[in-house]
C-alpha cells in the first residue's frame, strides 16, 4: 500500500476563534483590538518631531497591564500603478501623463497595531507548544474579567495618547475588516485575516496553500526568507529614535529618518516589518535578574564570560533603577518574499544590508519562520515563542518601530498631478482648495523661485495645464515664449476660441481693443481701467493728474459708451473714440454754462498728444484691433511682453490692458477659479505706476475665488525690492522652490526673506541631491504656511515635454512638422514622441 501524506488543514489549526465589536479573539482567550496607523510623511519629520512620536508610544505604552503585547506590523507590498484613463472629457496631455506612468512599481505601505491581553503563562510559552505542533486547539475560558475590562479601559486611553500627539493616527479596525465581508462565491473586500495569509493587500479572498518544508517556507508560489533581531548580541551598540541620511544632507542642512526607515520604506523589495513588545511584571523581571546576577557573581571565578555577563545584569538593573524604567522583552523580524528563488537570494542580500546600515547583525532564521510567521497572524501575538525575545527597555524598543510612510495624495476633487520623490509613483495633490478649508493657509497666492535651467517654466506649464483643464481662468504674463507651446496647442484644439497669444513683432504688431465687449457691458472698474489708460498715454509719470482732469476724461468715456450701445454702427475702438472727444466731446465742452479753462483740462494738449494712437499715428495698431476678442471668456491669456518692456510708449498701456483684463475677470466671473501668473515680467510690472495694481491684486484676489503667482529666478531682485516683500512674500502663503545649489552661500538671506523654518531649509536644500538615474525629472518645493511642506518631482510624458520645452531647436521641430500637418500641433507632438521614445 502506498503512503500518502495527509496534509493539515488550516481550520484545524488555526489559532483565532471569534470576532466581534472589533474584538479579536483567540481560542487561547487572548483578546486583541487592531488598529490602521496613519504615519508621517518621508523626508518631512525633523529629529525633534521623532522624539516626539518617540515620547507618544511610550507614554502610551505606560498605561497598558502587564502580560499586554504591543505588535506593530509594516506591510511594504509591491503594486503597480494603474492609469486613470476612464474619466471623461480626459485631454491629449493629461491621458499620455498617465500612459508615461502605466505599470510603474511602487511599494504600497500599509500599517497596523495590535494590541493584545494575554497571561502569565501564554507570555512564558515557547516553540514547542505553539499552534502549530498540537494536533487540534481546545478553546480556554476567559476568566479574569476584571482584567479584561481594565484592558480594554487602558486600550482606550492609549488611542487617544496616540491621537493627541498630532503625528501619529490610530483608527479602529472594525469587524468587517478583519474578517471581511466576503461570501461564497461573492467578491467583496477581504479581510485584513485574509491579506495576511496571502501575503497581500488587495482584495484577494482566495487562500493560498502554505508548505512548510526544511529551511524553507512557502505561501502559494511566494518563498519567505525572514530575517530576525531576536537576541542582544545582533543588536547594535546604541539606538537612536531617527538617524542622519547622508545622501539627502548637507554640510548645511540635516535630513532625518527614523532609525528604522532602512528596513522601511528604504527597502525596496515586498517585506513585512513585525516588531513586538511584551509587557510582563516589571518587578519580578528585576528579581529575576538580580538573582542571575547573584549566581553569575558566584560562578565568575570559573568563567570570565560569566564575570562579563554578571556586570551586564548588574548594568541593565542599575539602568531601570536609576531611571525608574520599565523591562520589558523584545523582538524584530523582517519577513521578505519573492517567487523566483533566484530573485530570493537578492531579496536575502537586500534585508541583510538594510539591517547592517542599522549596525545590526544580520540573522537568516530558516528554523523558526514557519513559528514567526505564525506569530504574525492578527490578534495571535499570544502564540509567540518566547525563547525569540529579549530584554530591554520600553524606550530603546521603540527606536525599532517604522516612523515614517511613503507620500500620500490628497483627499480633494480638485489639485495637480506631481510625482513621489522616491518611488516615482504619480500622486494628486491640492495645493489650493484643502489647504484653504483647514486653514492651513488663508489664500492661495503662489511664490515660485528657481534659478535658471532649474526647471522653473516647466513646473509652472505643468501647473496652468492642469489648472486650466480643471476649469480656471488663465492669464500669464511672460518674458521668453516659456508658455508658447502649451498655448498654441490650446488655440488649435479650441479651434482659436481659446489659447489667445499677445506678442510683439515688426511684421505683426501687438494689438488691442480696450473698448470692445461682447455684450456692451462696461462696469465701474470697465470704465475706470479706460480712463486710466487714457490718463497714462496722456501724461507722464513726472505730471500730476488734476481731479478736474480725472473727472472730464471719466466723462468722456461715460458719454462715448452711451453713444456705442445706442448706436451699434459705431465701432468700439479707439479711432471713433478720438473721433468723439474731438468733433463731439469737445464741442459739448464749450456749449457748458460753466466753462472749464484750459489751465483745469486742455483738451487740445489731450488730443494732441493722443494723436499717435489714432489712425495714421506711429502706435494707431496698439488700441484698434480688428479682432473682435472679449478677453473676459477666453481662459487661457499670454501676454508675451519680452519685445516691448524697455519701450517707454507701449509698455504703460500693455501693462495697464494686462492689469484690466484680469481685474474684470476677477469681479465679474463669478465663482469660477482665475489664476494669475506673472513670470520674470514683475520685474518691469513693478515700476511706480503698476505696484499699486499688483499689491491691489495681490491682496484682494483670494476674496474672489483667485490666485496670482509671482516667478522669478533672481535672488537679488527678491532682497533688493521693497514691493517683492511686501505685498507679494507676505501675501503668498504657498511658497514654491527649485534647485537652490546655485544659492547655498546666500541662503541665509532667502531663509530670512521667505520666513522658513529649519525643517523647511533642509527640505530644499535637498533637492536633485539623490536622483533616480534611471528617471527624467527635477524635484520641487512646495511649502503650505509654514505648516506643510514635501519635495516632489516633476516628471512626464514625452508628449508633455514636447509641449512645454523651452529648448528653442525642439520647439522649432516641432513647429515645423505641424506645418506639414496642417496646423495639426497635437499630431505633430505625437509623432514627435513616438520618434524619440524609439
């Protein structure tokens, strides 16, 4: 007859026997309450932050009983990014983004906390009498009450500990998601039970097999290597609650990690990071060992190791005595996988190092992973083998528990795309809306500064792109065709109803209508914005502007309105508007009861000089566009004033168009988002005549669902003017940075200027300091009032590089190929892509 081997089922042995209320209980009646753990963000903690954490747990900690475990468990499972491609009316721009970015690996990282009420005696129990050696489990009668309740009593206060820190969030796991809500044959959400015996996070409701072979364990094709820091002599000389990393710091800034994060989210291969903390009797711990200490004392004239073993004993209890800490027993393992057995031994090699940076000694148990894994199971930290811990304290434990977690994208409809600094994974982030409603900030004003070729212009395309799609008002002010591209694609996919380009060139002149409007409304600051910029063609900055003067121009343009919507075969421009004030205002004027003297308003000197905007004058092209263009409804504006902003004639009335065109759009366009982005132009913006626009601008935009954003490159400029710190620093409470190498000895001042903490200088001055090279990208700084900020990177398509390259041999290309299309920009883009992905 041939022998069969019969294998065991997992009902048989498994340890846990109900769920209920969200609490697991196990069929050794111990009973536990799992938590989902809501960790900081990487590279966003400072060393003080992590003491404070730190300090958190072991005040939490405190108020536990005896014979409780603590069971952290990190889950770092490799996913893919899926792309979102489904959602409607998705542009050419956006939808090739998320191809760029389709099937990219990251490491998901999930976080739980169990919590555990066990005995005296499960706390003793070792190996030989776990769950998995016994042929079947007899469910044990809970009987201490009054134990449970002041479990479950201290379980409570240790939540809100935890909450209170305003690092670290615990949230109840409740039943359903423990057991989950699967039925046969049904696909619902699975269990956290469930994930576990499937090495997952997904929603798998299918288990696998488990094999548990001689020095190797597998859970369906998954072979495990686990690595384990179960004994002091593996444990390093000294903990620390974070550590320096080297390669994101400076000899002028410092940036932090848990002492842990190496086996974290620095470990860059699927892994479970288990740590357990095991609360026994504190007291007979220490007579415990004062008495090993007595029989090492009389045993050491035999043994130097024992001599040496009693002074560590003696050591450990001084220690808890002098500092009244607690003892407490210990273990750490890192339990990794992969189904390639080749790949195993990378894997193997991988943890091994991880735990070397953390001056740990790498352990490989193969004898103990079928135990340990077992161990791990949620709410069965009771069936943990004793002989694998070890004693320490309370506060040296806890430097072993992952602090930090990989970015997270923000919870909000609206926001732009960035990309996480480490893992490359796509993230959606709001740096307008959510931030406003919890206050972390009280407008959305932006303040962007990044030397030249820091990518400066390539952020801030990525950033109106995204803006614009989502339903906002654009209008850009810009000195190098840096938005040329983005624009122009705009303009042929709206078919020239959107995507306007104002520029100046010899062969086509930059040309407006100030006095047309689709539907011949002028309001108040319409009107006022007219009769300013007749006042600036009239006068120079040196003259002084009469209220008499003021007020007749004012009228004029009043009566001229009239006369436009009564009589629509008038066209509004500024030709029949000089037409009006010479044949028809001026004699209204000298037909008045009460004259006004040519010394109060010289109409003739107003005419006169006027006379070179009107027809056949030197700049009759500047006020008298044929192209019957409403700015108020077109939502992407570029205002390309690079040719013009050292002309004394044309730049006053460009710059005063440029102010009127978004002012009305911010009065008149309600509840519709209106950016307004000014690159190196605020430099000339900022003469005596625009600085009382821009600090109007700047400090009455967010009242009207608006933002303006300031970009420049130059330190100096920032330093040097009064009207950069004023009215634009001051009122930007979202501040955004790039490459500041260039700027590391005059960082002082930039720190000082913008108002940074440390944190935050350290943040930048570690961007582009560990690029991926395997990856195209800049990082970028985006700090939220001083109260949020992370360096992110800005990656894309080559579809969107193509758009928004200010490379002028790479625009040309692709200008030309879109003449060979005719006109088709966004094929051209396209073909150009394919060509040089290949």
């Amino acid at each position: 007859m041939r022998n069969t081997a019969k294998a065991a089922t997992l009902e048989s042995k498994f340890p846990l026997l109900t769920v209920e209320d969200g609490y697991i209980l196990s069929k050794d009646a111990d009973l536990s309450v799992a938590y989902r753990v809501e960790l900081p963000e990487l590279f966003t903690v400072t060393s003080a932050e992590y003491e404070a954490m730190h300090s958190a747990w072991l005040k939490a900690i405190k108020v536990l009983p005896n014979y409780s475990i603590v069971h952290r468990q990190d889950w770092f499972v490799e996913e893919k990014y899926k792309p979102e491609l489904d959602k409607e009316d998705i542009s050419f721009l956006s939808r090739s983004f998320e191809r760029h970015f389709n099937e990219r690996p990251y490491l998901n990282h999930t976080s739980y906390l169990f919590l555990t009420k066990t005995t005296k005696d499960r706390a003793r129990q070792q190996s030989n009498f776990n769950a998995l050696t016994r042929g079947f489990i007899i469910p044990k009668e809970m009987q201490d009450r009054e134990a449970i309740q002041k479990f479950i009593e201290a379980v409570g206060q240790f939540e809100r500990i935890i909450n209170d820190s305003g690092f670290i969030r615990l949230t109840r796991i409740t039943t359903d998601e423990i057991v989950g809500t699967a039925l046969p044959g049904d696909t619902g959400a699975a269990g956290i039970v469930e994930k576990y015996f499937s090495l997952s996070q997904s929603d798998t409701t299918c288990l696998q097999d488990i094999t548990l072979g001689a020095g190797e364990m597998k859970v369906g094709d998954n072979y495990l290597c686990l690595h384990t820091l179960s004994d002091t002599e593996d444990l390093p000389g000294k903990v620390n609650t974070d550590t320096r990393y080297e390669r994101l710091s400076t000899d002028r800034s410092d940036c932090r990690l848990s002492f842990a994060a190496p086996v974290g989210v620095l470990l860059s291969c699927n892994h479970v990071v288990n740590q357990y903390i095991f609360i026994d009797d504190h007291t007979e711990n220490l007579k415990r060992f004062e008495k090993q200490a007595r029989n090492m004392h009389s045993l050491s004239r035999y043994s130097r190791s024992n001599q040496i073993n009693k002074e560590w004993i003696e050591d450990y209890l001084n220690e808890a005595h002098s500092y009244g800490l607690t003892s407490v027993r210990c273990h750490v393992n890192v339990m990794a996988w992969s189904e390639d057995k080749e790949e195993l031994g990378r894997v193997k090699n991988d943890v091994g190092s991880q735990l070397a940076l953390m001056e740990c000694k790498p352990r490989h148990n193969t004898v103990d992973t079928p135990t340990l894994f077992w161990a791990g199971i949620p709410g069965n930290a009771g069936d943990f083998p004793a002989e694998e811990s070890f004693y320490t304290f309370i506060e040296q434990a806890l430097c072993f528990f992952v602090a930090e977690t990989n970015y997270r994208s923000s919870l909000s409809p609206f926001g732009i795309k960035m990309v996480d600094r480490l893992t490359g994974k796509p993230l959606h982030l709001d740096i307008s809306d959510l931030p406003m409603k919890k206050g972390i900030i009280t407008n959305r004003n932006k303040f962007v500064l990044g030397p030249s070729g820091s990518g400066k212009s390539f952020f801030m395309n990525h950033l109106v792109r995204q803006y614009y799609e989502q339903g906002a008002h654009v209008v850009l002010v810009d000195t190098g065709n840096s938005y040329q591209g983005l624009c122009e694609l705009i303009h042929r996919k709206t078919k020239g109803e959107d995507g306007i380009y104002f520029t100046y060139t010899e062969e086509n002149p930059i040309s407006f209508n100030p006095f047309y409007t689709d539907d011949y409304l002028f309001d108040v600051e319409k009107q006022d914005s007219i009769k300013t910029l007749l006042l600036t063609l009239w006068k120079s900055e040196a003259d002084v502007i009469t209220k008499t003067e003021s007020g007749e121009v004012g009228s004029a343009v009043s009566d001229y309105i009239r006369l436009i919507r009564g009589d629509r075969s008038v066209r509004p421009c500024f030709d029949t508007f000089y037409e009006f004030m010479r044949d028809v205002y001026r004699r209204e004027l000298d037909s008045r009861e009460i004259k006004v003297s040519r010394e109060d308003f010289n109409i003739d000197n107003l005419l006169t000089t006027l006379r070179q905007y009107y027809r056949g004058g030197r700049f009759d092209f500047l006020l008298n566009s044929d192209k019957e263009l409403d700015l108020l409804n077109k939502r992407f504006i570029v205002f390309e004033i690079d040719q013009i902003k050292d002309n004394r004639d044309l730049f006053p009335v460009v710059t005063i168009i440029i102010m009127e065109a978004f002012i009305s759009k911010m009065r008149r366009l309600k509840g519709i988002r209106k950016q307004f982005i000014c690159e190196e132009a605020w430099k000339a913006l900022s003469s005596p005549n625009m600085a009382s626009y821009l600090k109007y601008l700047y400090k009455t935009v967010r009242k009207f669902f608006g933002e303006a954003i300031v970009v420049t490159q130059e330190v100096d400029d920032i330093i040097s003017s009064p009207l950069v710190k004023d009215a634009i620093i001051n009122n930007s409470d979202c501040k955004i940075l790039l490459d500041q190498r260039k700027y590391m000895n005059k960082f002082d001042a930039i720190q000082s200027m913008l108002g940074l903490t440390d944190k935050e200088r350290a943040q930048i001055l570690s961007i582009n300091m560990s690029n991926n090279p395997n990856r195209k990208y800049k990082e970028v700084w985006i700090g939220l009032g001083g109260v949020q900020s992370a360096v992110y990177a800005t990656e894309v398509s080559m579809c969107e590089y193509l758009t928004y390259t200010t490379e002028e041999t790479e625009k040309l290309e692709v200008m030309r190929l879109a003449e060979k299309l005719d006109g088709d920009i966004e094929m051209a883009i396209k073909q150009l892509a394919e060509s040089k992905q290949e």
